[in-house]
C-alpha cells in the first residue's frame, strides 16, 4: 500500500516538529524541575550552569513550603477562573447565539460586534477592563451619566474571598470528590452492562471514600491552616475574559444550530413539545459535540492566561495570581527556574488529568467505530 | 412582544460588547494630560488626532514584519493542517489516533515554560532573530488546533467519495487535490481567521525571538506604552489600529467563518 | 584552520583601525524615557562616526518583558554589548555571582570616577573588589509630594515624623479627606513600605537589614510593619487597581493630600500635567528619613563575551562622563551621579535634589534593585500581599526571614 506510506509520511513532520519542540521541551523542562536552578545564584545564569539532582524537592516546596502560599492561590484561582470562565462564555455564547439565531434582522451586525473582542489582544483588554473595573472610575461612574448615583462595585480592589477552605483539608476533598466521580463511572458503566468496569469502578470509589473518612481527615500537609478560597477580585479578570471569547462560542452555536435539519425540528412541533421542551431535548443534546469542541479551546486559553491577569493586575497582585503569572515572576524576575520549570510541569499534569481521560474515550469510541 | 425583547436583549448585549470598545476609542482621542479616571467617559473636545499619527509611525516601519508574519505563517498552518487532517481522517493506519492525540496534547504547554529551550534550539539552529525562524515557531505551534479543525472537518466528508476516487485511479495525492480540497474552503476559512489572530497578536515569543529588524508590531505596541510614566492615548490608538486587519479579516470572511465552523465542529 | 585566523585577524584589525562595528544597547526604555537614550546615543555617534548603534529596548513596566528577554538570551549565549540595569545588588546577586559581567575598576580609575562619584555610591556598586556598573542617572525614592496650595487651604504642613503624619492624617479625615494619603498598586505599597522602614530603622539598621546583621525577626524590624499599618489606615481602599500615576493623580486633584514616591513622579507631574515644580506642587524627604537619601541607579554594565567590547566600552565612557550625565539627566527627570554635574541644566526638583545627593547619607532602594538580589525581591511582593491579606506584622516579618534564607541574604557579603 504505496499510498498508506505516503500518508505516514506526510505525517511525519509535524510529529517529528511536535516531538521535538513540546515533549522535547517538556522533557527538558521535567529534568529541570528535579534540580535546583535558581536556588544558588552563582550558578543562575552562569554560561554554563551546574545543578544539583534535587528529586522532588521543588515540588514539595511548592505545595508545602510556607513561601509558596501565592502557588498554592494560583492553582485555586485558576480552578475557579477556568470553571467560570468555561460556564460563561459557552453559556453567554448559547445565548447570544439563539437570540441572533431567531432574529430577523441585523444578522450580521449583531454577529461582527459579538465577535469583535476577538480580535483585540489580551493586553489591551486587560487594560481597558482594569479601568473599568476600577471603584472610582469607568463602569461605576457610567450612571451619573444618566443622573443616577453612582455603582460601588469593588472591582479588582477587593481582597475578599468566598467558599473558603483550609489547604489541610484539601486531600480529604478530593478523595471525596474522586471517589464520587469513580461512583458515578461505576454506575454508568452498570448501565451500559460492563460488569467489570462497574466492579473496578464501586471498588475503588470505595476504597478511596474510606480512606478519606479514616486518614484523610488527619492529614496534615501544612503544619498551620491557610486559607484559600474563590477571590472575588477573579470576578472582574472572568469578566474581561469572558467578554472577549463569547463571540467565538456564539458563533461555534450558531453555526450548529443552523447544522440542526429542520425536519427534525418540525417533527418534534408536530409531535406537540413546547419550545423549552425541544430545546432541552432536541436542540441541546445535538449541540453537545460544539460544546465539547469549544471546551478545549476555551480551557486550553484558561490554563495559559498570563497576558490578560498581567494587564489587569500586574505581577504582584495575589487576589488574581494564576499559575502562570507566579511561574513567570519565580523564573524571571526571581531566577529560580527549575521551580518555574516546576510549575509548567504541574500545568500540564492538571490539564492531562482532564484530558487524557476525554481522549481514551474519544479514541475507544473510534475503534469501536 | 417577544420580538421587542428580543431585540432589546440584543441591543443590551451588543452594548455591552461595545463599551470597552468605546473606551478604547474615545481615549485615544484625548490629550495625555485630560486622561484621567473620574473623566474616563467624557468626549474630547476637541478630539486629538496626534495619537493615531504618532502611532503609525511607529508602526509603520514594524507593520511590513507583522504581515509577512502573519499571512506566510497563516498560510503553512493550513496547508500543513489540511494534510495532517487529510491523514488523519481518511487513511487512518495503526497509532494514527495516538500520534493525534498526543499531537492535540501538546495545545496545551504554557509558552512561558518552553521560552528557554526555544530560545536555545533556535539558536544553535541559527534561526534566531530571523523573521522566518519566528513563522517556523508560529506554525509548528499552530499545528495542534489547525490539524484539529481539518481532522473534524475531513472526517464528515463521506468516505464513499474517497472511495469513488479511488476506484478511479487516484492516489494519495490525486485524492486530496481532486476530492478534498475542492471542499475545504470553509476549513481554510476557519483556521485562517483563527491563526490570523493569534499570531498577530502574540508578543511573547515575538519580543524574544526577534531582534529589531525583524520585529512585528505587537513589540511596537508595547514600545507604545512606554516605560515608567504611560500615556495612554498612544497605546489606546496603536490598539486600534492593530486591531484593523483582524478585524478587517472579520468582517470580509465571517460568513465563511459560520459555514466552516458549521461543518467542522459539528461532531466535536 | 590558518588561513580562518588569519581572515579572521584581518578583519578584526581592520575593524579595530576604522572604528567601526556595531553596538547593541538593550534597556526598557521608550515612551517618554526614549528622548533622553536617544539623546545620549545622538552623542555618541558624534564622539565615534563609524559605529552603527543598535538601541534594543524592550518596553514593559519596569523592565518585566526586558528581563525576560535578557535572561534568555545570556542564558543562550548571545548578550547584548552592554544593558542597562539596575545598579547594586540586583546586578551583583544576579549577574556578577555567576560571573557573566567585567570588573570595571580599572575604567573608573581611568576615568576618575571614584573622586566623581559619591563614596555612598561606589560602595553600593563594588562587590569583592570590584566595581561591576556605570550609574547614569540617580532616582530618589524616599520623596514625599503635595500641593503646596491644597495644604495651606487645609491648613497643615507637611509631617516630619510618621507620628506628625499620622496625627496630620488624623485631622484631615475630620476635614473630610477621606484618603489622605494617596496609594497605588502592590510595587507602590513597597515603595511605601521602604520609606517608612528606614524612618523607623534609621540608616545604619536599613543597611543592617541587608548585611545579614539584622534579623527580619527583631522587634525593630516588626515595628516598620506595625507603622506602616498604621500609614496604610489613612491611604485609599481602591489602591490595588491604580496605578502609579492614577495615585499622582488624586494628589493633583485634591482628592488626597500626599503621595509617596519616586522623584519620576516630578517628571510625570511636570512633563505631562504641565506643573511647575516648586510652584504647583512640592516635594519633601519622606517623614523621619531628613537627610538620608534612598537612591536608586540605571546603570551600564559590560557582559563578558559581548560582541563590540571596545564599542561599549566606550559607550561606557561616555555614559560615565560630565557631558553624557547632563545630557541624559536633564531629558529623563533624573539627576547625574556624579558631584560635579551642572545644575543650572536641570529644573528646581533636580536642584534641590542635586543638593540633597551632595550632602545626604546614602542608601541603597529595596525595591528597585540596589540592596537585595532579585531572588528576595522578586518574593518580597509576596510578603507585602501576606501583610496586605493579615495586617499582621508578626506575619509578615517571619515571612519576610523566612524569604531572607532561603535565598542566603546576607550571605553573599560585601
């Protein structure tokens, strides 16, 4: 088969120029996080610098060290902020998408100002949203215009935080969580008759959900609690965000809700479902794929945000720190790359918790396919 | 009654995409010493143009870079996406959908992470400071979401057509010139608009990779800003007018931009 | 293999004897901070014709894309001719521990630059023997500004002592000043913090602190915490999302009544209010540190293995000269480093603070570079944000030890 050797060999560039520049880099970048760079600043930026084999210890520090409060934040905010994130632009793009979907006029203008924001850089909407967002400017100022008296919505200046929790606790949660989510892959997996799967799955949950209720509980990983929580600060930067990628989602569900045959539609009309009824169990399901489509783009944007955090709050704001911005800051303005390099391996280990799972599904459908 | 709401809804909205926007304008327009928070929604008057001028010249000589870039890395991408999702969609061989995963995997690496390792890669290749060097780092790292967006496209293309072809006499290549790209207008679409953007408006790698001669004009936005005492009108108008081609490339291809989209990520 | 060397020397001498060659200068500064390098390379190409000057600036607040973009490419081999950088410990601890920059000793020698600067000075950039910068300009960052009108319709002078401010502070809030005291961002509250650190510690404890001599822990130090709550009582609540101009900005408009930063606010205040300095507003030493001046220093240094040395080193000659300081200082709102430079070139706040460099003790900034090698201050931002979270100084103080060993302060030594 001349052909399918072509087809591999097209290919092969791109997996070679993958292979090299991400998992080489990753492999480097994985080798420096088990030394010490940065730690002796004799060797930092020497030409040739000579590091120390340090195993875990950067990750260690991390995630127990008492300095590396603001990481620990980091992965907080960034959990929250890709959650909103991720609910707000599919949900807003839902939205606008079926309110232009079902307008008879001014099609093309609501769509080209709906997705406008696209086009700026992250930098210059930081920056226009931060003035807004400031308590004694922009948005708050926007009703004397009108006469009214003015908002006092905090902004960025707000240092408070909701659905606290202690850092100790946190292994607890989330073997409450895992085990959770392993009842209900169980549970699934009863349904569609795999009794292994099922068995593994109520096993392990189990497993797991004992250890938390004896163990998990006493588990001290810091010897002090530390708070952490959703700061409300992250509210204005999900904002900016959000602002600037609805106009993708919207047009990601426009373009499937004119994808949806209308017979299907008008069957479902004839058969007597409301509106809501068809949209619940129609329109949405069908909408599923996009959604999933949109999901990781907009998580892969979520999980990198550094320019849009650093034009609203700068490097040193801890409210709306994320992963990023702390990497940047310890490797260069603090020199301790291995540390930096650290927390890029962390990244990638929290996205590949999300979506190896989602690709072995993906690929298992094919094959079955 | 339901239209007047809808519309109203609409109109709600549109304003609230078109606020910031507004800002951006009405302050590139003021003087620097009239920029100030408590009069941030006042109209100029009367409007200062000189930010707009100011700003182009300093583009001007950096804008040259930003087109090149942009257009000859948009165009690698996809034809180099085209054929991977070509690959991957209709000749599927043992550890294809690994390699695609582990491809669409590496989306994902922040570009703070890699900064140094490209850096040094790049220069024992002898590719640093080159305009081409920084199209080559733009389109291998575009490689992921641009094989992504033709792979789903591809794969609604029925294979029955594939097949036709190949009864015919065509091969592997026959085929993607016969049969597929006649159909992949609104993939192109797609991934143009998409890779457009991006690398337009990257800055990251632009400032690192680059030395002046071959800079694009995302490192003369920030120069824009200046250091210590920001005058804001400057940043504000080279915004603007960074803005335009994108923007441009909107509104000319965003009816395309639909149907690709329609085709491509229906099946996710 | 021979006949290389030999082209390769040709070239060499033949570059050497035309004078010619290129110079790479990489800095941050563009904007306003543009006119006054491009001044001072307009004089030099007069001073060497055949040199093609490359200006790399790489713009970003306070050099945070420069530094990146520096440390990438001396981590990769390929430094600049010469960069600028902040003089003392932000240079030593990071560049010249690893032994990437060349002792310039014997150009200040030459050069006469130990009589020309002051001792304070080249005490702050030495390090082992050696002498690792040229100072271009100076900044103070221990300044406190208002408006002389604004105070006298209040009817308060400016405080001496952080109790007079307190108690000043105190007596405009019943006036209905709601904010006396004019706050920015997080690197503003440092700024902040460092001025009253070395009111409370005096001079000798604020360098003690650096040397390794003085414990973050002590009591003393936790005082500057304790005052420096206290100070943070009678500044605005929205400071996290001003900037520091936005902060100069609420003095200018009455709404506060001071502002404590660097003397680039003079240049914001001047060049783009359009204020007169003296008249319009005014400027005092920040309350308790009368007579001690915190400087802060852009500096050039030469990297080993720079491409055009005899280039840069001339750029450094210049950069060090009467003629190039008070070419540069007048354009940028700083003042020279050096004692003999020019007063009636700049205005009355480069005046009364060239004065003050004359004749003041001199202490090195915290935040911008002189005293701690980056490794602290790259985290002493989380420290402030712990203190900003807490309002804790016991906190923040154990943070701040705890920050100071990791990263060895002290121990690197004079």
């Amino acid at each position: 088969m001349r052909d399918r050797i072509l087809a591999f060999l097209v290919l092969l560039p791109s997996v070679l120029a993958v292979g090299v520049f991400v998992y080489g880099f990753i492999g480097q970048n994985l080798w420096v996080s088990l030394t010490d760079w940065g730690k002796d600043p004799a060797q930092a930026l020497a030409l040739r610098p000579e590091l120390r084999f340090v195993g875990l210890e950067n990750y260690r520090e991390l995630f127990t060290g008492f300095v590396d409060v603001r990481f620990r934040q980091s992965v907080v905010n960034l959990i929250f902020f890709t959650l909103f994130f991720m609910a707000g632009s599919l949900g807003l793009g839902l939205l606008l998408a079926l309110a232009v979907d079902k307008a008879p006029r001014g099609e093309g203008f609501f769509r080209t100002v709906f997705l406008f924001p696209m086009a700026l850089s992250f930098v210059v909407t930081g920056t226009i949203w931060r003035w807004l967002l400031q308590p004694q400017g922009g948005v708050n100022v926007l009703p004397t215009l009108f006469g009214l008296p003015p908002l006092s919505f905090p902004g960025l200046a707000t240092r408070e935080q909701v659905l606290v929790f202690d850092w100790n606790r946190l292994p607890f949660y989330t073997a409450l969580v895992v085990g959770l989510v392993l009842l209900y892959v169980a549970y699934a997996a009863y349904r569609e008759g795999e009794r292994r799967r099922a068995l593994w799955g109520l096993a392990s949950a189990g497993v797991l959900l004992l250890w938390a209720f004896a163990f998990g509980r006493g588990l001290r990983l810091l010897p002090y609690p530390e708070v952490h929580g959703f700061s409300l600060a992250l509210v204005g930067v999900i904002l900016a965000a959000v602002w600037q990628m609805s106009g993708y989602t919207m047009a990601l569900y426009l373009a499937g809700l004119r994808g949806i045959p209308v017979e299907v539609l008008e069957a479902a009309r004839v058969d007597g479902a409301s509106e809501w009824q068809l949209f619940r169990r129609v329109i949405f399901p069908m909408l599923a794929p996009i959604t999933l489509s949109a999901m990781i783009v907009l998580g892969h944007i979520a999980l990198k945000i550094f320019d849009l955090v650093f034009a609203m709050a700068g490097l040193d704001y801890a409210p709306t720190d994320v992963p990023a911005i702390y990497m940047y800051l310890l490797a260069f303005r603090g020199n301790q790359f291995a540390k930096g390099a650290a927390i890029g391996i962390l990244l990638l280990l929290l996205v590949a918790v999300v979506v190896v799972p989602y690709l072995a599904t993906q690929l298992r459908k094919e094959v079955r396919r | 009654m339901g239209r007047a709401l809808l519309y109203g809804f609409l109109l709600l909205m549109a304003g609230f995409f078109l606020l910031p926007v507004y800002l951006v304008v009405l302050t590139a327009l003021k003087e620097p010493a009239r920029i100030t928070l408590e009069t941030v929604w006042q109209w100029p008057h009367p409007p200062y143009w000189e930010s707009f001028r100011t700003a182009w010249e300093a583009f001007r000589p950096k804008f040259q870079n930003s087109v090149v870039l942009a257009v000859s890395a948009t165009l690698l991408s996809a034809l180099v996406g085209s054929l991977n999702g070509y690959v991957l969609a209709k000749w599927p061989f043992r550890g294809s959908g690994l390699l695609f995963a582990l491809i669409l995997f590496g989306m994902f690496i922040p570009y703070q992470s890699i900064l140094i390792p490209l850096f040094q890669f790049m220069k024992s290749i002898g590719l640093y400071g080159s305009l081409f060097g920084l199209v080559l780092v733009h389109v291998i790292y575009g490689i992921p979401i641009v094989t992504l967006i033709f792979r789903n496209y591809y794969s609604e293309i029925p294979d029955e057509l594939v097949e036709a072809a190949r009864i015919d006499g065509a091969g592997f290549f026959g085929i993607f010139r016969h049969v597929i790209l006649p159909l992949s207008v609104p993939a192109f679409v797609v991934v143009a608009i998409w890779q457009f953007t991006q690398i337009w408006n990257e800055f990251l790698f632009a400032v690192t990779l680059t030395r002046p001669e071959s800079q694009p004009i995302t490192v003369a936005l920030a120069q824009l800003a200046g250091g210590e005492a920001v005058k804001w009108n400057l940043p504000m108008a080279g915004a603007i007018l960074a803005a335009l081609p994108t923007l441009l490339v909107y509104i000319l291809l965003g009816r395309y931009f639909l149907r690709g989209l329609l085709a491509g990520s229906v099946k996710g | 293999m021979r006949k290389w060397l030999l082209a390769i020397g040709m070239v060499l001498g033949l570059s050497a004897l035309a004078q010619g060659g290129k110079l790479e200068i990489f800095s941050w500064w563009a904007g306003d901070e543009g006119p006054a390098l491009e001044a001072l390379i307009r004089l030099y190409k007069q001073k060497y014709p055949g040199v093609e000057v490359i200006n790399a600036t790489v713009t970003g607040g306070a050099g945070v894309n420069a530094r990146a973009v520096l440390k990438t490419r001396m981590l990769g081999g390929d430094p600049p001719d010469t960069f600028q950088v902040h003089a003392g410990m932000e240079l030593i601890g990071t560049w010249v521990v690893a032994n990437r920059m060349e002792d310039l000793s014997a150009l200040f020698r030459q050069e006469g630059w130990l009589q020309a600067f002051p001792k304070g000075l080249i005490d702050l950039i030495s390090y082992k023997g050696g002498i690792w910068s040229v100072p271009v300009n100076i900044h103070r960052s221990n300044v406190m500004w208002y408006l002389p009108a604004k105070l006298k319709e209040w009817g308060v002078n400016p405080p001496r002592t952080w109790d007079e401010f307190l108690a000043t502070c105190q007596t405009l809030k019943q006036k209905g000043l709601e904010a006396p005291l004019a706050l920015g961002e997080n690197w503003t509250q440092q700024h902040l913090w460092e001025s009253v650190a070395l009111a409370v510690l005096g001079p000798d404890d604020w360098n003690n602190l650096w040397n390794g001599k003085l414990k973050f822990t002590d009591p003393k130090a936790v005082r500057a915490w304790e005052v420096f709550g206290r100070v943070l009582d009678c500044a605005n609540k929205d400071a996290a999302g001003l900037s520091w101009q936005q902060a100069v900005d609420r003095v200018v408009q009455g709404k506060a009544a001071f502002n404590v930063m660097g003397d680039w606010a003079a240049g914001y205040m001047t060049t783009t209010l359009k204020l007169k300095p003296g008249t319009d507003f005014a400027w005092a030493p920040s309350p308790g540190t009368q007579g001690v001046f915190m400087m802060l220093s852009d500096s050039f240094g030469l990297p080993k293995g720079a491409k055009n040395r005899q280039n840069a080193i001339n750029w450094l000659r210049l950069v060090g000269s009467k003629e190039g300081q008070d070419t540069f200082n007048p354009l940028k709102g700083s003042i020279a480093a050096r004692l003999d430079s020019d007063p009636s070139k700049y205005n009355a706040y480069g005046q009364s603070a060239m004065k003050d460099w004359r004749s003041n003790r001199i202490v090195g900034s915290l935040v911008h570079g002189a005293v701690a090698p980056e490794s602290f201050m790259s985290q002493f931002g989380t420290v402030m944000e712990i203190f900003l979270q807490t309002r804790n100084p016991q906190a923040a103080a154990n943070a701040a030890q705890a920050i100071a060993d990791q990263v060895g302060l002290g121990r690197l030594g004079q």
